[in-house]
C-alpha cells in the first residue's frame, strides 16, 4: 500500500488516513464497495458507499499516474537523458498534466521546424538571441550562420530558424504551459459557429450558429449539445481565451527587454503561442471540459437510475399486462404472484365496434378466471386509448388500473436474456411481461436492461463510455444490494449484481437451484460450484432465504454475526425468533456487553434494527396513480390547464414529466420550483409524482412547456 497515496487521498477527501488506509486494503483484498460500506463500518469509520467509491477511484487514478511516471522515467533512462533535478521533477509531480509538461521537451517527436533549424546547427544563434544582451545585433550574429552546405541561405533563413527553436521553447516551457492551462480554463470562451452550407442540414443546432460563452460558466449539457453537433459536422468549435491577453502574458514571462534581440523574441513567441502552445492548450482543454461535462452527465444519468430501479414495488400480484397497440391490437399477459406467465393473448379494442365488444369479453373473462387483482398498461402508442378502454368495462372496484413507463421494454424483448427465459415467445409477449413485471418489482426487471436503453439519461450515447458503464453498474449494484436479493427466485441477471458473484456464480446458483430445489439455509450456498469462502463473505448478507431453518436468513445480518445475535438471544433467555417478534426483549439487551475486536457498536447498532424488521425492503409503498381523465393526447392540452404527472427524466436544464398525452413535456429549470434553483434533482427526482401547469403546446414541433411553480408566469 501506497502511504503517500493514502496520506493524498485523505487530505483531498477530509478523511482520516486510518479511513483511507482500511478501504484501501478492503478494495486490495477483493471486497466489494456494497459490502464494504454495510459490513466493515468498524475498519472505516461508518464511510458510506459514496466515500468508498471516491476513495477507490481516486486510488485508481494515482495507480495510473504511478504507472505513467515509471515509463517515463524508463524512457529517460534508456535515452540517457534522466538527471538527478529532472528525476526529482518528476517524483514529485502530482498531476498528469504536471507530469506530462516536465516530459515534453524531453519526450520523442516526429521532426518539428526546431528539430530541422537545430540540425542546420543554428541552436547557438537561437540561446544568443534568447539571452537578449543589449550589444547583440541579431542580424549581424545570424550572417555567420549563414551556410549553403547547412541549408541556410540567409540571414532572414538564419533568424527564422532561431525563431522557430524559441518558439518550441516557449511552447514546452513547464511554467507557461500552466499559467496558459490557468487562463484558458478560467479566462477562455467556447465559441460555436456553423459549418459552411450546413445550415439547413443542421437546423436543430441552430441556437449555437453564432455562440460564445465562458467555459467555466458553460453548463455541461450545453458543451456535450455543442461537441455533438461538431461530430456530426454542422458546428466548428474553438476553445480559447482572446489572443492577445495570452501572448501579453508570455511576452511578460519570455521578453526581458526593449533591445533588438527582444523584439526576435517577442516575433518568436507570438509564433509559438499561435502555432504551437495555443492548439495544444486548446486541445487539452477541450478534453478536461468533455471530461467535466461527461461526469455531470454521467452524474445526471447515475442518479435518475438510482430513482427509477427504487420505484416502489406492487409486490406480489396477479396481474394482467397489456402492450396496447393500435391496428397490430393489444397483447395481453396474466402472471401469477411470482411473475410467471400463465396465459397471453392478443385483444383489437381499437378496430371497430364488434372487435371492441369481444376486447372487453375478453379482458372480463381472464380477469375473472386468474383472479387478476391489478392490470398495468404500456404508457406507449395507444396506450391512454387503452386506458380508457380498460376503465370503462366496469371492472371490480378493488382492480386497480396502472400506467406502466415501458422505455426499454422493446429491447428487452428482443434481448438474449427475453428469448432465454422465453424461447416459445415471440417479442410481443415478452414486452408485455416485461411491463407487467416492471410493475410488480421495478429493480429486478429492469436489471435485465442495459441501463443506456432506459432512457433516463442525458447524452448518453455522447459521454465516455467505459466511464459511464463503470457508474451505472455501481448504480445498479448500490441498488440491488441495499434492497437485498430473494436467492430462491431471484433472477440470474438480478443475481449477477450481488457483492461478490457476477455472471458465473449468478448462473451457477440458478443451475443448484433447480437441481437441487429451493435453498434451505444461506450456509447451503457453499455448496454451489465455485463459491468459495471469499465469495460467500462478500455475498451472504445481501441474499434472503425466507421460510428458511434460520430466521436471520431472510434478513441483512451477515452469517459472521449470527453468533452475536445467538448470545443476545442466550443472555435474554428466548430464541432467535423470539427476540425478532418481541420489542421487549430487544429492551433487554444492552450492545455496550457485546462490544468486541470483530464487532463495533455499528455493526450491532444495524443487527439491533435488522432483528425489529428482519428483510425489510427499504423501497416505498406503492401507491396508485391516475392521470388526467380527458386529457389523452397533445390536442386535449390548454394553456393554463393544471394536470398530474411522474418525472420520466431529469437534466441538468429541467425535468421530463409525462402527462399522459404519448408525449413529455418539459419543465424548465426555471419553472421547477418559486424560487430559482441551480441543481434540477434538489428539487424533483424520477418517477416523483407532481403537479404542472401547461404554458406552452407546440404540436408541429411535438414539444409542451410545463410549470410547478404555484402561480406560473
């Protein structure tokens, strides 16, 4: 373990090195964050996942830069090049950016003009002008450079040349690189202006034809709308601050005097800044703001995710899901309470009077014979329509009726994961499943999805995306471990995301499980292929067997404090399930007595609540929603017109809710709330319910302005 690496990473984040230290060693051993954050508390200081998460990737960023600084040093050294001064430079830079500017004369180059001027041998006419001595003539000191057997035929080729060697040192000069890094960040603008004939082609871009603002008040879903534009060939870009305050700067640090060797230098370092320094800066900054900018929208994305896998659950239904459609008709499924396909059909309410009649014979008839207790809908195409076809067929009052969100139902029907566990299938019925499963546990069917297709996201296709896949995991990761897994029917994808298991164990376990029948105890698991010790730590806590021999198996107290818990129960003279049901027995127990070198008062603070609601899902009730009756499509909106809706998405500009009309509208960031707020998800998260005003309907432009101010302008 790297100590300076610890002592950095608790400075920078405020933590203790003991903290950092611990978690360090944790990740090295192969714990996972989850785990770490819920079962280690005493190792960290109760760190939670967000801290554990920071502290691991920042230990990875330092590996990284550790592992560039040896191949440079490397490299030095095979040149002949590595010196005490430099080899200290070098230990002692902290930043790529730092390391990388120390390198950079040194670094091997494909043969620039100041490699082509120093081999016509003229680097000792380029130092004498660089000194800028007031006796020295440039002219008359480049007239003895001049050489047709070197390839300078002038005095004019001789001084051009030396230009060209200040102007590189110039450009590689460690302190300007960061005094022009400083200005181009803080100072510099990001200018957007359209391509030549493109115009028309590239209409949707037009807001940023003829668009500059500064680049630290540039909001990342501006900077990612205007580097995608450029991409696709409609905009030029230019990421700079005005010319002139940056060569004033160098002519300040590089022009020494008023003499004629000065204004050689100050020729040569307006060269450099413009030919060499400006489109390196430019193209380093450039991609720290695509940085920035994909991690805000990485961000955005992480935590709509978050919200929408956390929706709260039905639970176990019967329901029956419907994926309307209007000429190719509705499919309709019944699943059981564990989410199994049982029946499917295919319904026309949409093709005429006779097709309608026998639709709601239909619905009626399978209602009543697999005793349907809640029916979801599609909130796709036809999808209101279907609504209403559904409300008006007079069903039993305790049916509750559901607007289900089916973005990314499509492609999970089409996916490897839907034609495995449906290959007699066609798509139609795997979409419809999928819906009514969504419904029923929001967090297990949407594991199966790759988080991009679930279209709560902001640019996604446009940001890093190894970066973006290592945040989503993580996201879905938090989520299915916070909630905990059912082991005996939980899903192969759902269980690919516990602490400690992936796709092998996942599949692993499934294959136990129907060879061998439902698991007994959470201690059976060591049986399944390939589950050894370190995996079966990281994993048992977050898996749950109810009905099992134990009753802490259904719970989130790890298997390693059973013994804990046994003692508890001992000293208040009942059983296990005794001091689960009796709140006065728990009274009894005082965790001070129990207090050892493996188990912290955290650690029996979380047994103390797991033993009061053993397995508790920590998602909120379900509660039904309805949307506006009458309002079914764009042309039912009215200016003024107060309506209830669910987020479907949050951006950095404003948050999508669906109104029930087949399209979303869009509440500004400065209609979100009375007063003006910087950060969307401060005031609105995914699938919240609100109320909105309509300000604005543009039904061309298939575009509706919302507001939830209380009395919007």
């Amino acid at each position: 373990m790297n100590t300076n690496h610890v002592n950095k990473i608790a400075r920078e984040l405020s933590l203790q090195n003991r903290q950092v230290q611990a978690t360090a060693e944790l990740l090295g051993e192969g714990a996972t964050v989850p785990f770490i954050a819920r079962y280690r508390k005493e190792a960290t200081g109760t760190m939670d996942e967000v801290a554990i998460t920071a502290v691991r990737d920042r230990l990875e960023q330092l590996a990284e830069l550790d592992a560039r600084r040896e191949a440079i040093l490397k490299s030095l050294i095979e040149r002949d090049l590595l010196t005490d001064e430099l080899n200290q430079q070098i230990l002692a830079a902290e930043a790529m950016a730092e390391l990388e500017d120390i390198y950079l004369p040194y670094r091997p180059k494909r043969r620039t003009r100041a490699t082509i001027a120093r081999e016509k041998g003229l680097e000792p006419l380029a130092m004498l002008i660089y000194a800028q001595n007031a006796n020295t003539v440039p002219q008359a000191e480049a007239a003895a450079f001049v050489s047709e057997e070197n390839g300078v035929m002038s005095v004019e080729d001789a001084l051009a040349g030396a230009r060209d060697i200040i102007a590189e040192m110039v450009s590689e000069d460690q302190q300007a690189r960061a005094e022009m890094r400083e200005l181009f960040s803080r100072g510099g603008s990001i200018t957007a202006s359209v391509v030549k004939d493109k115009a028309e082609e590239g209409a949707k871009y037009k807001d940023y034809f003829d668009w500059s603002e500064p680049i630290d008040r540039a909001p990342s879903h501006r900077v990612l709308a205007m580097m995608r534009g450029e991409n696709e060939g409609f905009l030029k870009l230019h990421v700079a601050p005005p010319e002139d305050q940056a060569v004033h700067r160098l002519q300040e640090r590089f022009v020494t005097g008023g003499t004629p060797a000065s204004a050689q230098v100050e020729l040569a370092v307006q060269d450099g800044y413009k030919r060499l320094l400006s489109p390196s800066m430019e193209t380093e900054i450039r991609a720290e703001l695509k940085k920035w900018a994909d991690e805000e929208a990485i961000k955005v994305f992480a935590a709509n995710l978050r919200e929408l896998m956390l929706s709260p659950p039905l639970g176990q239904k019967n329901v029956l899901a419907v994926d309307p459609g209007f000429r190719t008709g509705c499919k309709v499924v019944c699943l059981d309470r564990q989410g199994k396909l049982i029946h499917n059909d295919t319904i026309y309410p949409h093709t005429g009077e006779g097709k309608l009649r026998e639709a709601g014979v239909a619905v009626l008839s399978l209602v009543k014979k697999f005793k349907t207790e809640v029916i979801a809908i599609g909130n796709g195409t036809a999808g209101r329509e279907t609504e209403q076809f559904i409300r008006q067929l007079g069903l039993p009052g305790e049916i509750a009726v559901v607007m289900v969100n089916e973005s990314g139902a499509s492609i999970y029907s089409a996916s490897d994961v839907a034609r495995e566990e449906f290959p007699d299938y066609d798509v139609t019925v795997r979409g419809s499943v999928s819906i009514g499963r969504r419904l029923m546990d929001p967090l297990a069917e949407l594991v199966k999805i790759d988080p991009k297709s679930i279209g709560v996201g902001q640019y996604q296709h446009d940001v890093d995306q190894k970066s973006l896949k290592r945040s989503l995991d993580d996201t879905v990761m938090s989520c299915v471990n916070g909630v905990g897994v059912e082991v005996n029917t939980a899903s192969k994808q759902l269980l690919t995301y516990v602490s400690g298991l992936g796709p092998q164990l996942a599949d692993n376990i499934v294959r136990f499980r129907n060879e061998n029948g439902p698991f007994a105890s959470r201690v059976q698991l060591k049986k399944v292929k390939g589950l050894g010790p370190k995996a079966f730590e990281q994993a048992a806590g977050f898996l749950r067997i109810r009905g099992g021999k134990n009753p802490l198996d259904s719970s989130a107290v790890h298997p390693e404090s059973y013994y804990v818990v046994d003692q508890m129960s001992k000293d208040a003279g009942c059983t296990v399930q005794d001091l689960i049901r009796d709140e006065n027995a728990r009274k009894q127990i005082k965790l001070d007595q129990y207090v050892s070198e493996k188990v912290g008062l955290p650690t029996l603070r979380d047994i103390m609540d797991e033993l009061a609601k053993p397995g508790r899902d920590p998602r909120e009730q379900f509660e039904v929603f309805q949307f506006a009756e009458g309002v079914e499509k764009m042309e039912d909106l009215q200016v003024g017109m107060k309506l209830p809706g669910i987020v479907t998405n949050v951006t950095a500009f404003g948050a999508f809710v669906d109104i029930g009309v087949h399209q979303d509208g869009l509440v500004h960031i400065s209609h979100l709330a009375d007063k003006f707020v910087r950060d969307p998800n401060a005031v609105v998260k995914v699938q919240q319910r609100v109320s909105v005003t309509v300000l604005a309907v543009d039904i061309p432009r298939g575009r509706i302005s919302l507001s939830m101010k209380s009395a919007p302008t």
